[in-house]
C-alpha cells in the first residue's frame, strides 16, 4: 500500500478535484490528510471527508482499496510541520508528498514509486526538469531553484536536477526513521540532505508539471529561498 501524505492550507478551490484524482489511481493507498489550520473552507470539506469518508467526495470514483485519514492542527504551522505529522501517521509500505493543488498529476504516482517497488531505490525525486509536459512561467523561480539545487548538490553529494520537487516518494522505514526539523519549505532541503547522509539510494524520474501563479495560489515566496539556503548550510554540517 502507498500512503499519500497531502498537507492543506486554503486550497478549497483544488481540493476535491485534486482527491477525485488520486482516489482514481489504481493502486492500493492510504490519504493521510492534514489540514493546516485552513481559513478558507478548506477545513470544512476535510471535516466532511473524516466524518463521511470518500461518500462525502462528490463526484469521486474510487479505484482499489483507498484508506481515509484526516488530521487537523490547531494552530498553522507550516508544510514541513504538516509533512512531519503526517510520517509519523503512514502505515504504507511507500510514502508519497502530495501537494493539494493541481500543480502535480496524481496519475503519474505509479511511475513515482516504481523503483521502490521493485527494490532499486529507498527513495525518488520527480523531477520537472528532464524532458516532460511543464508549464511556462517564472524564470527566476527556475533560476533560484537551479541554483538551490546545484548548492544542495554540492554539500549532499547528489547530482539531482529537482532538489525542490513536490513530488518525493520513500519507503516508510527510511521516512520513519528521519526527524524533520523544519516547519515550511525548508523541509526540501532538510531531507535531501539528511536521505542522502543515511546513504539511501536515491532515484529520479520525470514527470510533468502544471505550476501556477500567486494570483492562482502559489504560496512559495522570496523568504522561503533564503531559508532554503539556510537549511542547505545547516543541514550540510549538523550530523
């Protein structure tokens, strides 16, 4: 079983359509939801879902076994606090980040995860950098990453092209056994670094990417990369 760990801050406007999806995806899976402290009635569709299950998911076709767990902090805390609550719940054998916009295809979960499946690799980056669909738009976003990536590389070791993916799948015991420190987005950093100090074998493979713009949603900001570069030094050094 996979277990898709979805953290949510007011994404009612993609949440349900983002769930329809991943319950499509044909394999056995677990959706351990955390909702972070949404304001924009995010939190009432999820306190429906926990309630109700996937009957309260309109329009939803399930596909395979689908395992429902919705969490709710109580104070907002940040992806990576969201991220570090929902490990800790995951009873799957491989455990999947899903963000709750449509930046991301759930369809494409398969392919994320087939290298653990067949016992290549203990964990996997997306990357949207090698060749698949992706959408247009800012380029120094792309620049920052390239360069957050390249730095990450640099202290870790690594030679990925995505440093900053959403898209990263573990086995559970790997996940299980790393304290996440960070709050925020300096959770990417953070585990690149500490999967690569655990000597874990580390695959990529493509996928496409449907990114948005802020008036779209997009939360990630200037002081994220600054902590991003921060994380990239601390963690290259704290054993």
């Amino acid at each position: 079983m996979v277990s898709l760990v979805i953290p949510v801050y007011n994404e009612k406007a993609t949440l349900e359509e983002l769930l329809r999806r991943v319950v499509a995806v044909d394999m056995a899976k677990e959706l351990v939801i955390i909702d972070d402290c949404s304001t924009d009635g995010s939190r009432e569709v999820l306190a429906r879902l926990a309630e109700r299950g996937l009957d309260g998911l309109p329009g939803a076709r399930p596909v395979n076994e689908n395992h429902l767990l919705v969490l709710f902090q109580e104070a907002n805390q940040g992806k990576g606090a969201a991220l570090r609550r929902g490990f800790a719940e995951a009873s799957g054998d491989v455990v999947v980040v899903q963000d709750a916009d449509l930046e991301y295809d759930p369809r494409e979960i398969p392919r994320l995860v087939a290298p653990i499946l067949d016992g290549h690799a203990d964990a996997v980056f997306g990357s949207r950098f090698v060749g698949e669909t992706r959408r247009v738009l800012y380029y120094w976003h792309a620049v920052v990453n390239w360069g957050l990536t390249t730095l990450s590389n640099m202290t870790s070791g690594l030679n990925l092209t995505d440093m900053e993916t959403c898209y990263k799948a573990f086995r559970r015991e790997l996940i299980q056994s790393i304290r996440i420190e960070e709050d925020r987005f300096g959770f990417e950093p953070e585990i690149t670094a500490k999967v690569a100090r655990a000597g874990a074998r580390v695959y990529e493979v493509p996928i496409s990417y449907h990114g948005r713009t802020y008036e779209e949603g997009k939360k990630i900001g200037w002081k994220d990369g600054f902590r991003a570069l921060y994380a990239i030094a601390k963690y290259s050094v704290k054993r």
